[in-house]
C-alpha cells in the first residue's frame, strides 16, 4: 500500500471519530456539570462544556493506532517509529494533564512542573532540538543546551495555544490549519513519520470545528489545547527540526508563528505592567480586534488567514512547486482582511464621535 494512503486514513479515521463521539462527550458533559461559566473575562455568555479535548484526542490517537495496525509503521525506520510513538506517549501525558485541570482546577505551577517532566522524558526517548539556525552561523549544534530548548519550544507551544482558545474555532482552526501544513511540508521532505501524526491532528481539529465554530456548542478545553499544543510542537521537532536543512529547522516556528508571537507579546505586556504572566486578562490579539468592534467570526477569519499566510510562507521556503504562487494568494486574501478591519474600526470611530 502507498505510504500516503495510510495518511490519508489517518485523517478520515480521525475526522469521523471526532464527529460520532462529540455528542455524547457533550451529553456526558451536561450531565456531569462539567461547563466552562461565563466571566467577566470570557466571551461566551452561556455555560458550554470544555471537555471536548477527550473527542480530538480519542480520535486523533485511534487514527494513529489504526494505521499501526494496518500496517502503516512497517515502511517508517526504527528510529522514526519510535520517534513517532515517543510523540503519542507524550501527547497522552499532555493531554492528562490539561484534562485533569479541566476536572480539579490544578495551580499554574503544578501544571508547569509536570509539563517540564512529560517533556524532558520526550527528550529522553528521541524528541528533541539538536540545531539552531543563525542567519550568519547557519547551523548550530547545541549539545547540552538541546535539552532547555527542546523542553521550552514543547512545553511553550502547548500553552501558547492553549492561551489563544479564547474565541470559538480559534484555537481548532489555527492547530488544524498549521497541522495540514506541516502535513504537506513533512510529505515534501520525506518525513512520513512525522506526517502520520500531522494528519491525524488534522482531521481531529477540522471534525471538531463541526460543534466549536462560532456559535461553539462545545469547547475543547485545556485537555484537548495541551494536547493539540504539545503534538504540533513535536511534529515540527520529529518532522522538520531534526532535518540538518536551514530552512526546514526554522519551519516549524514559521507554521507556528501566530500562537508563538501572541502568547510572546501578552507575557511581555503582562510583565512590564507589573503582573504575574500566568494570570489572564484581555491583551491577546483575539480580544485586540473584538476591541475594533468585528465580530468573534470576522476574528477567527482573520486569524485563520493570518495562520495561512504564515504557512503559505513555509510552503514557498519548502520550495513546494507552486509554494510561493499559494503565499502570493494568501498574502491578497490577508490584504482583504486587514481592510474590512481598518473599515469596521474607521466606522466604529466615526460611531462614536
């Protein structure tokens, strides 16, 4: 069987699953009172069930665990097979982690300590940074410091999206959109291994976007943001990062660049107004453009096609045939989209004078 057919049954078996269970997940939801309540910081404004994480993350580990059994780890090398289940024992941990916070309320330190943990025996089995590129040094080999770096880009990622799940979709569609990205990518550069697991991520965003676009009838709640934060993280650690190319060691901080640079600048304005980086508040990109006074859908659009931008920049860095053609449209549709923002705000302005 062609390798890429097992990709492509990894993103069905993935997709279909997350679409059957999320109805019972949120029955059983209800009727546990398992609900994330409106605040003066959330948007939503009725109670809506944040255990959907279990759907995406069911799914996307079954899909995974069906191709194994299909037969689809047999053409990987040894190494990237168990690169590939070092990813998924990982993912498991991770998810754990946030579905226990979901459940119990867990303190943000505890929280950190335990990721720090999942991730250095990630490293331990195979998951980890060895180069960094420098615009003047080109590679560099990082030796002990592969370490740190491999535990802050995991750990980070896998709380940076969990940090941008404030509006419906958002968090879904980013994950999904730089997971079918670094599908392509990985395929382009023959790192099979690594798009096993893009795919299956893939299709467990894009089922669950089926109940969590705007209005949400669900939410994936830290659980599943963990778990979809951590994975990419890994994929682009597995997939790309482990390659000895320039580029594709920056690609994965280029797919994932939009969480990276919002989760950055909120620590940042957090810190210089004198408060804790762990406390939340309303300095995230998402709640920027609400302020503009566009809707929670006009800012997931624009989010998303930012995270497609960035990823059609990937692909034209790839050298994908036609790579730079699609970041050229993206960039068009981004140009839209920044206009019908400056035009909602310019009338919102206009409004209130």
């Amino acid at each position: 069987m062609p390798v890429e057919l097992y990709h492509l049954i990894a993103f069905l078996t993935s997709v279909t699953f997350v679409l059957w269970t999320i109805p019972d997940v949120k029955t059983l939801g209800l009727k546990l009172g398992i609900v994330d309540r409106p605040n003066a910081r959330k948007i939503h404004q009725n109670p809506v069930v944040r255990v959907g994480g279990v759907s995406i993350f069911a799914g996307t580990i079954a899909a995974l665990v069906i191709v194994w059994l299909l037969g689809g780890f047999s053409a990987l090398a040894p190494d990237k097979v168990t690169e590939v289940w070092a990813v998924i024992i990982g993912s498991i941990l991770f998810f754990g982690i946030g579905f226990a916070d979901d459940l119990f309320n867990l303190t943000p330190i505890s929280r950190l300590l335990m990721q720090v943990a999942v991730a250095t025996g990630c490293w331990c089995m195979g998951v980890r940074i060895d180069f960094v590129s420098f615009p003047v040094y080109s590679l560099v080999q990082i030796y002990w410091l592969s370490l740190p770096v491999t535990v802050v880009w995991l750990v980070g990622m896998a709380n940076a999206i969990n940090w941008i799940d404030g509006v419906d979709g958002l968090a879904a569609g980013v994950s999904g959109i730089a997971a079918f990205v670094m599908l392509v990518v990985t395929l382009f550069m023959d790192q099979p291994a690594a798009g096993l697991i893009a795919a299956a991520m893939a299709g467990g965003a894009l089922g669950f976007l089926r109940y969590n676009f705007n209005p949400a009838q669900i939410f994936m709640g830290d659980g599943g943001a963990y778990f979809m934060g951590f994975t990419l993280a890994a994929v682009g650690v597995v997939g790309l990062v482990k390659t000895t190319a320039i580029t594709a060691v920056l690609l994965p901080y280029l797919i994932l660049a939009v969480p990276i640079l919002d989760m950055s600048a909120v620590i940042f304005s957090r810190i210089s107004k004198g408060k804790s980086p762990f406390i939340a508040d309303k300095s995230h990109l998402h709640h920027w453009l609400l302020k503009t006074g566009i809707s929670q859908r006009q800012t997931v659009l624009f989010i998303y096609t930012l995270t497609f931008w960035v990823g059609s920049l990937a692909l034209g860095f790839s050298n994908i045939p036609s790579g730079w053609g699609y970041a050229i449209g993206a960039t068009m549709l981004l140009a839209w989209q920044l206009w019908q923002v400056r035009q909602v705000w310019k009338e919102g302005r206009s409004n209130n004078r």
